[in-house]
C-alpha cells in the first residue's frame, strides 16, 4: 500500500500532506488529479447525452461538492502565489493540514501555513459561483474551528483565519466579528 501511495504521489495523482504537528508518518492524502476528480465523480452517472443531463448534474450538490475539491486541489498547487497574495512570500513557511478532535468535536482545516514569524495561517479554501456569503452559523463554525486548532495543538503563536475564496466574500455583519484575511482566486494568477 506505501508503495503504490508513493507511486500515485510521484505521478501526481495524489498529495500528500503532513498534518500539523504530528509526526511524519501521519499525513492527510488528497487526490489531486482534476481528471481522475472528474471521471471519478462523474463518468459513473447518467449518461451525458441525455438531453439536460448537465444542466441537471450543474444545481445538485453533488456538482457544489465536486467543485469544491477541485477548487481546493488548484489552491493547494499554488502555495507560493497565495504567500506572495498574503505579502509574506519572503517568510519560511511550512504546510500542512490538520484533521483534530476535542472533547468529541471534530475539525479539520484545510491549509495551515505555519510561518517563521511566530504566525500561523488557517486557510479556508471556497468555491462559490458568487460572493461568498458568512452566515451567522458558519461563522461561528469557523471560529470553533480556530478554537479548537488552539486547544488540540496548545499552540502559542497568533492565529489568521485566512479566506480564499473564488469571488469573494459579502462583507457583512457575521464577516466583520469574524475580522478573517481575505483573498480571491485572482491571488492564484499574480505572478
């Protein structure tokens, strides 16, 4: 099973990612082929030449799932464009991920960019078709997610909620509590 794990990360099929501060031999594996993503999740359907079969597939939340991870896939590709977006590409920084459990509650998130300054990044990664809206609840998710992150790994340094988004994010009330870094795919493809 290491063996072909290595091999489908060599041929980048597969990442695979440490998770924060565990040891080396723990690690979160993620399938980053946008192909494999796609045939995986899709070909196994319907057939696509039934006659509104995509338009069908595209408002399911199968799709908004789907796209997602595809989204999340890209962002991870590009971890020194997105420092260079935050203005601390000139900063050591390690990734990771990080899956935790606390008194029965579970988290996961989806970047941690554990940087040299004394400053660690939590990275939201969301792909929406339009701004992205905080609600009340999902605020409040993420900042038991920043907790919970505090309380597992007893960490000292600051913490960043960062948001990346596809379009951004509606600045609205639940937004401005949570006072999160924001950036948009457009960070993607700043050179």
């Amino acid at each position: 099973m290491s063996r072909i794990l290595e091999e489908l990360e060599q041929s980048g099929f597969v990442a695979i990612t440490p998770a924060f501060g565990k040891s080396t031999q723990q690690a979160i594996y993620r399938l980053v082929d946008e192909f494999s993503l796609f045939h995986l999740t899709w070909m196994g359907q319907a057939p696509a030449a039934e006659s509104g079969h995509w338009l069908g597939v595209r408002s399911g939340r199968s799709w908004s799932s789907w796209s997602g991870f595809c989204f999340e896939s890209v962002c991870l590709k590009h971890i020194p464009t997105l420092k260079q977006g935050l203005g601390i590409d000139g900063i050591q920084t390690s990734q990771s991920g990080w899956i935790g459990e606390f008194e029965g509650e579970r988290a996961q998130i989806d970047l941690v960019l554990d940087r040299a300054d004394n400053c660690i990044n939590l990275w939201e990664l969301k792909f929406s078709d339009h701004e992205f809206t905080l609600t009340k609840q999902y605020a409040a998710a993420l900042r038991r997610k920043v907790q919970l992150f505090r309380d597992v790994t007893c960490t000292r340094k600051n913490l960043f909620l960062t948001l990346l988004t596809t379009h951004g994010c509606r600045h609205n009330e639940h937004f401005a509590e949570l006072g999160p870094i924001e950036l948009t795919m457009d960070a993607l493809f700043k050179q």
